[in-house]
C-alpha cells in the first residue's frame, strides 16, 4: 500500500467528494476529511468512503488545513492536498504514485491546475497553466498565514514539477459560484487592509494602481492580452465575473470601509 496521505477540506461538499477521493483511489493509505459543519451529509458519505473524518470550525483555508497538519495523526510519509470540487486525472494519479515510490531526494512537487467552468476548459486569460505545491513529504510543507490567495509552501530541501493535471470543476452552479465569491471578497478586503498585499509584488503592483480603474485594466488584460476571448462565450462569463466583477467587488468594499475609518 502507498504511504500517502490525503488530507481533504469540507463544508457542504457532498456533490463533489465521491468524485474526488475515488480519483485517488489506492494510491492513498490514509485519507482525512476536515469538516466544518456541513449540513448535506458530506460528513457521512466521508466515512463512508473510507474516511478518517474531523470537525473544526473555520477560520480561514490556511489556518484550517494548518490545524490538521498540526493535531492530527499523519501516517503517510507523503502528503497530498486536493480540495473537495478537485480531482485526480488517472494520468497524474499514476504519475504521483511513480514518483513517490521513486526514492528520489526531492521533498515536494509541485502541480497544474486545470480549471472547468460552465462545462468549458478554461484555457486562457493567463489561467493555464497556474502550478502549486500540492505534494510533499511530511514535515516539509505548511499553508501561508493569510485570509486569501494563501499557498503552500516548501519549508525546505527540492521541488520538482509533475508533467500532468489536477482538475478544477465546481458542479454547485453559477449562483453558489457567485455567493462564495461574495464571501472571497470579504476576506480579501479584510487581507488587503491588514497589509496582506505587502509581500506580494503582483498583488502590489494590482493594488497600487488606481481604485474601479484596475478591475477594468484587469480584464482588458486577461481577455485581450492573455487571449481570454478564445474561451469562447464560457470564457466571457468566467473572466468577465472573475477578472471584473469580483475585482470591482474588492474594490467597492475597500472603498466603504476606508470611508467608514474616516
């Protein structure tokens, strides 16, 4: 059996979490689901799915995943992190198991998202391919301390890169697409007026640029520069409400509340 760990975050997420641990499949000897609060029987389809499930209330995506790597057993030599509406491709899931059974001195790799939405892979607008750190040895990876936008990252020794996808294909539809980002929003205001963009010079250089001016720059960028428009009407929808709305959004709620400090 592989000496893998899967560690999965929940709240409401019935519709997608058979999807994404029978992607794993046997590659994983452990998997735990990390609930808070659901209300659609995701708690007990974990379980039984062969889940090793947990309930903590939510903060934030960092300190949540961050509470399992640090209160909970861990049996895996190697930790992979998927989100519920995520899945493995066989190609990848195959790739995985490769590579940690490889012996080799690399502590963590790092993986390409492959986001769907409305059905259409979303292929442009600079979101293909984005890579994150989604695989590492026990002890060698932790989630940034922040409200939105966090990542994991390597504590130390090697990197390396895996040549296949993981899946990104939210099935709740566009009203819940569009109340969990209202919810993004918040965090995020609540992130840039903490100092959340200070260490992070494309968010930075985003944020220095003048307010409702730069959800229009945005989007003229993704959709034109970066060749958004070849998504076709999906790609418009998708880049239109994530590349401006959500943007204008932000922006809206930053303007309320540094009026309101005043």
């Amino acid at each position: 059996m592989n000496n893998l760990t899967l560690i999965v975050l929940t709240k409401d997420e019935a519709v997608h979490l058979e999807r994404c641990l029978k992607s794993v499949g046997s590659l994983a000897s452990q998997i735990i689901v990390v609930d808070s609060g659901s209300t659609d029987g995701t708690v007990e389809l974990a379980k039984k799915l062969g889940a090793e499930t947990f309930t903590h209330s939510f903060k934030n995506q960092a300190e949540q995943f961050n509470w399992a790597l640090d209160y909970l057993e861990i049996k895996g030599e190697w930790i992979l992190k998927l989100d519920a509406d995520e899945y493995l491709t066989p190609e990848l899931a195959e790739e995985i198991k490769n590579v940690i059974g490889s012996g080799s001195a690399v502590n963590g790799y790092y993986m390409k998202r492959r986001v769907y939405f409305m059905g259409r892979w979303i292929k442009h607008g600079g979101y293909y391919p984005i890579w994150f750190l989604r695989l590492w040895r026990k002890g060698m990876g932790r989630s940034e301390d922040k409200e939105m936008d966090e990542h994991m990252i390597l504590l130390e020794g090697e990197s390396g890169r895996l040549k296949n996808d993981f899946v990104d294909d939210n099935r709740k539809g566009l009203k819940e697409w569009i109340e969990r980002h209202k919810k993004y929003s918040d965090r995020e205001v609540k992130d840039i007026l903490n100092g959340g963009a200070a260490n992070d010079p494309k968010r930075s250089f985003y944020y220095r640029l003048p307010p409702f001016l730069r959800p229009c720059l945005y989007f003229f960028y993704r959709f034109f520069i970066r060749l958004g428009f070849l998504d076709g009407k999906e790609g418009l929808i998708f880049h239109s409400l994530q590349g401006f709305w959500y943007r204008f959004l932000v922006d809206i709620k930053i303007f309320k509340a540094r009026l309101k400090g005043k």
